[in-house]
C-alpha cells in the first residue's frame, strides 16, 4: 500500500458472505496466495482469523498421534 493510501479509510468486510465473494473475486487477480492477500488487505479492512477460514487449507493438518486399531 502507498503511503497516501493509508490515511483513506477501507471499507470493512464484517459479512462472512461478502468475504467469500470477495475472495472469489479477487482470486483471479492474484498470481498466488500472498498475492490475494495483499490485494484484499490493501483493498479492505478485515478479520484476517475470518479471511483464514474462508481460504481453503494448502496443507492437511498433521496427524499427531498415529490411530489405534
């Protein structure tokens, strides 16, 4: 973000909705993850916990503990 850029007030996503659609949106934009990131944190102001739960996983969670038969 440029410096003057960053006294302008971003619009707030608050609706997990208009989050998703606008991570959908983005996307295509975005040459890679940290790509949309940037472009939406540039772009908005957001719960970054909410945007993390609204982008699919890259990794599985690891399994800790093998399971037991």
């Amino acid at each position: 973000m440029r410096l003057a850029d960053s006294l302008l007030p971003r619009p707030a996503l608050t609706s997990p909705s208009l989050l998703a659609a606008t991570v959908t949106s983005l996307s295509g934009r975005a040459a890679s993850r940290q790509d949309l990131w940037r472009l939406l944190t540039d772009s908005y102001t957001v719960d970054l916990d909410e945007v993390a739960a609204v982008l699919p996983r890259q990794e599985p969670e690891p399994d800790w503990l093998p399971s037991k038969r």
